[in-house]
C-alpha cells in the first residue's frame, strides 16, 4: 500500500534551533505539496513543487523557512531559527497532475512543538 | 485569491443523527471540490470530489455532497453518521489543476 512518509513524527526543540522536516511522496507522483495546520488557520499552503521544481512558495515565511526536493523522492521543509509561534502540524501530500484525478495523497504529518 | 470557509469547527451528534457540514468558497470561475476526511490518528484521505456533470456526488462511506453554484456552496452530508465517523472533515477547492485551498476543518464527535 503505497503512501506518503513523513519524519519526524513529533518533534520538541526549543526556540532558535535548527528543524528539519523530511517527506518522501509516493514513488512517480510528480507534485509536492506542503502544509502547516493550526488552530486559528487551519490548513496552509506553504509551498509546492512539480517535478522537483518549486512552482510556488509563497506561503512561507521566507526569512526563516526554507523548501528543497533534492532528489525525486525526498522533499525537505526547514525551520531556521524556530520560533514557538511555528508550533503546528505539517503536512507533505503527493500527487499526479497530469492525471487530474484531483486527489492528494497525503502523510500522516509531523507534529512541531517549538518551547 | 481562492478561500474555502467551513463554518463549524466543532460538531457533535448522537449516532443515528443526520449530518450537515457547510463549505463555501469564494472562486467565481471553474473549480474542482473535494471533501477530505482525518480519522484519529490516520492521515487525510478523500472522501469524495466534484468536476463537473452531476452537482450531487456520492462519496465513501455513504457521504455525499451537493454543489450549488449560486451559492458557491458544497455541502457534506450524511443521513445517519456512525460512531466510526468521528473524525476531522476538510473542505477544498482547486483551479488550474494546480493548488489546493483547505478549509479550517470541521471535527465531528459521533457519540454511540
């Protein structure tokens, strides 16, 4: 049963550290999609990539956030420094665009707690 | 830019009770909507999805969801939920085939 993979699970870290939040998307998906779930906002869009390339980033904080895909199978998402206000859920979900079938696959996130 | 409200953050019923979940979105031209649900401790997955053709869609689970146009409106509904069905329901658009726009969620609590 293919899926998306997310490390870590939870993380703890205290403000100004460094973190780094790993995705594998499902093996030939060629989208890539970050979100930041919280309270108050809900599910944002952070960034998206198509064939490793980043199509939009617009809804990361740029000073401190950073997107990679370095290679087809590993999408990154780093917090550098961290602030307790970035404590949510991220999200990673994959997905074909050509096919529009319209479904996102999604991983069951990473929980970032920043003291 | 496209937004999706989901107007109940917190719903609770009773088994046997019927379902109504709003969404709405604010895109005026040609969108794609989907419901997805995140059971406890499970990732999100869809529950169901409309393109075009007929505005009444059936989805997993005997959920369906009707599009009304005129009211930017796609509705979740389910005529007897089950206790299983406890779990946080998300509304979403997208158009252009590219981004997806979530919801804030709904977190629906099934007492047995």
């Amino acid at each position: 049963d293919a899926r998306v993979t997310q490390t870590p699970r939870h993380k703890v870290t205290e403000m100004g550290q460094e973190v780094t939040m790993r995705c594998q998307p499902i093996l030939g998906h060629n989208t890539v999609f970050w979100y930041r779930q919280t309270m108050m906002q809900g599910l944002e869009l952070l960034a998206y990539f198509r064939n490793r390339a980043p199509l939009d980033d617009s809804g990361m904080p740029k000073d401190r956030f950073s997107a990679e895909m370095p290679d087809a199978t590993l999408a990154t998402l780093k917090i550098q420094p961290s602030e307790p206000r970035d404590s949510a859920v991220y999200f990673c979900a994959s997905g074909f665009r050509e096919l529009r079938t319209g479904e996102l696959f999604f991983g069951e996130g990473s929980r970032l707690t920043v003291l | 830019a496209q937004s999706v409200s989901q107007h109940n953050h917190h719903v609770i019923l009773s088994e046997a009770a019927s379902l109504e979940l709003g969404c709405n979105y604010s895109y005026g031209g040609t969108v794609n909507l989907f419901w997805y649900v995140q059971y406890p401790g499970q990732h999100l997955q869809l529950l169901l999805k409309y393109f075009s053709g007929d505005p009444l869609v059936k989805g997993i689970k005997g959920f369906e969801a009707e599009f009304i146009k005129s009211k930017f409106s796609f509705n979740l509904r389910k005529p007897s939920v089950q206790w299983s069905d406890t779990a946080e329901y998300f509304c979403a658009t997208r158009y252009n085939f590219n981004k997806f726009y979530f919801g804030s969620g709904t977190k629906l609590n099934v007492k047995p």
